[in-house]
C-alpha cells in the first residue's frame, strides 16, 4: 500500500497570490486618506484666504497672507521650537515657490469686472478722500441698498432690490467674495500614488494613452474622459523646489464670505461671462449670522467650481429671466463701454453665472456662505489660551 506524503507549502503559495491584492488595497486607502486629510487642510486655508480678503478690500497680496496662515498648519505641522512668525514667514515663500512652479493657484470668482460696473464707485481712504484710479463696491448701509442704483441700468427689481444689467446680481449679491483654490496634493504613498497619476493624467488628455504592466500583471490602456479637465494637466507633475517632478492629485475647493469692507478691483478681478439667467437676491446682512457649507462640485474647467477627484452638482437657481432682463443683458442702450476681456486682466478668468454668486443659491433664495462643507478646525490652528 503506497504511503501518503502530506502536502507542504499551500499556505505560502496562497500569501504569495492573495499578498499583492492585500498591499495594494493597503497602499490605497492610505493614499486616499492621506489625500482627503489634505483636502480638509486646503478648505481650511482656503477660508482663511478669504477672511483676510473681505477685511482688505480683495486685495490680492492680503488673500495670499491669508493662504499662507491658513497652510502653516498642513506644511508644518506644531514645532513648539519654531516661533510662529517664522513658520508664517516660511509659509509665505514655500506658496509662492507652489504659485511659480504651477501646484498652487487661485483665483477669484467674485465680485466680477461688471460687478463694479454696475455698482462701483470711486475708491476713498480712511480720511474719506478719493483714491485716483481704484473703484470699489460700496459695504455700508446694505440694509438700505434698494435705495442706491446701478449704473449698468436696472434689469428689475428682486423684492426691493435693483439688479444691475451687467452683472445680473444686486448690491447684496455684489458684496460676496467666492474664491477658488487649486492644489496639487504629493502623492507620496509608494506604487499607488505613481499609478494613480498616470490613469489620471490620461484620462485628462495630459498624456497619450498607453499600456502598463505591474510584473505580469497587464494594467491595460485607460481611456481619455469626454470632458478632461485641462486645468490639472500642469499640476500632474509639477517640480518641488530642487526642479524634481513630483507625481500629483488635483484638488479644487471653493469658499464664499459677505465682504467686511469695500471690495476693490483688482488684476484678480474676473470677467463675467454674460447670461440672462438671474435667481434670488441674498437677504440683508442683518439676516445672514447663519453660514451654511457652500456647495461642491467637481467639472470640467467650462464650470468654474470647485473641485476634487469628480461630482457635480449646482444649486438650483430662482425664477428665470424675463425677457426685459434678457434683452438689458445682452446689451443695455444706456451701456458705455463693453468690459474688456479676461485677457486684459492678469490673473483674472472668465467668472459663469455658477460661479460668480448670481446663480448659486437653494430654492429658499439664500446664497451659500463659508466652506465647501462642515469640518473641524485643526487643533495646531487653535489659540494656544
């Protein structure tokens, strides 16, 4: 009778088959925690940005110090050895280092170019004089702002309130700053982060598309999106500070705050592409103590909102336009000058009616204020009494 020989091995070889399926589901949800920590961080900042702007009158210089405060926290971290004005310093140029490289950038969405053309008026300093050559939107006595007018021409009237024709938006709604901030998140996690940008830089039409083998694992081909987002082709592979390409996720947030003080224009001011679709005016600030997370979304660069890796969604607007405001839109009699385009302003884009604040409200009629959604403040960002 043959003898029996007992199997030896088995569970090697099913470490060996079940291992690399194991690393690889580890290795990405570390990577993806890792990327949505950063985008908690980002959203953060971002709204710090736009706090420092609507004390500062949107300047530009001041929304950068602001997003420089905002991302001390997430670049380094508590270091009780480090005093905080040096960690801000530090802040201020590694953004400024991510502005050049092309891994950082922001804009603004509004107020706009005919935002100030409707309800603009000559900028004054503390002592109430003129300051030649700078415009701004006026922030006093907006409980009253049905009694001022815009000089666009009126397109109607949304309770008491005129709409300006320009700008399809009311002294309220002219008084919201929205900015966007785009960041390309280090994906620093080994294997994953790598692969992960290279699907994605193809199905952004970054990269020709083209086949990949992980051993003798065929990855395949990944197939271009019918609506790529070319804004993340320059984040993808953006260098770090010695020049070396570093692989890359796109990420795109959005924050919206009521101006604390006059709005002035600037070279970050976008030009409104026009629309004869109009909604419901935001109520007086009186009313506003309540902030709601602001809407996010996730589209291609046509829809200017903010974004993450996909999801979209826009809020849906008020009554549509009549065709009076349709027709003031389009071109009002009473208009001097047509605005100029977004390439005469450096820095400033095209604002749509989704982004610029004239369309982004529920169907109770209020405009979304604050972040992109609900999060905790970071503990490094708390006061240390």
């Amino acid at each position: 009778m043959p003898e029996h020989t007992p199997q030896r091995g088995t569970a090697f070889v099913e470490t060996l088959l079940a291992m690399p399926i194991v690393l690889l589901l580890g290795l990405g949800a570390l990577q993806w925690a890792l990327l949505f920590h950063a985008r908690t961080a980002l959203e953060y900042a971002l709204l710090e940005g736009a706090r420092a702007g609507s004390v500062a009158q949107a300047r530009p210089d001041a929304i950068e110090a602001g997003l420089a405060r905002g991302l001390m926290p997430f670049w380094f971290g508590v270091d009780a050895t480090r005093p905080w004005l040096v960690a801000v310093g530090a802040s201020g140029v590694q953004l400024r280092q991510g502005l050049a490289a092309g891994w950082v950038a922001w804009r603004q969405l509004a107020p706009t170019v005919e935002s100030f053309g409707d309800w603009g008026e000559p900028a004054r300093d503390a002592a109430g004089y003129p300051v030649p050559g700078l415009v701004e939107i006026p922030n006093d006595s907006l409980q009253w702002s049905a009694l001022r007018q815009p000089a666009g021409g009126v397109a109607g009237l949304r309770g008491d309130e005129p709409i300006g024709a320009r700008s399809q938006q009311t002294l309220n709604d002219a008084n919201l700053l929205k900015l966007e901030l785009r960041y390309g998140v280090p994906m620093t996690v080994p294997l994953i982060g790598r692969m992960a940008v290279w699907v994605m830089r193809i199905v952004d039409g970054c990269a020709a598309p083209s086949a990949r083998r992980l051993g003798a694992v065929d990855l395949g081909t990944p197939t271009p999106a019918a609506a790529p987002r070319a804004w993340a082709c320059a984040m993808y592979l953006a260098p770090d500070a010695s020049g070396t390409p570093v692989p890359r996720w796109p990420v795109r947030a959005s924050a919206t705050i009521r101006m604390q003080s006059p709005a002035r224009r600037s070279a970050m001011t976008p030009v409104r592409t026009q629309s004869a679709v109009q909604g419901p005016s935001l109520p007086p600030p009186l009313a506003t103590s309540a902030q709601s997370t602001s809407h996010l979304q996730s589209a291609p660069e046509a829809q200017s909102t903010p974004e993450s890796p996909s999801n979209s969604g826009v809020p849906s607007t008020g009554a549509p336009a009549s065709s009076d405001a349709a027709s003031l839109v389009a071109g009002h009699p009473d208009e001097p000058s047509t605005p100029p385009p977004a390439s005469s302003h450096p820095g400033a884009i095209a604002a749509t009616p989704a982004s610029d604040g004239s369309r982004l409200r529920s169907s109770s009629g209020w405009l979304s204020l604050g972040g992109e959604r609900t999060f905790s403040v970071p503990g490094a960002c708390l006061d240390a009494g």
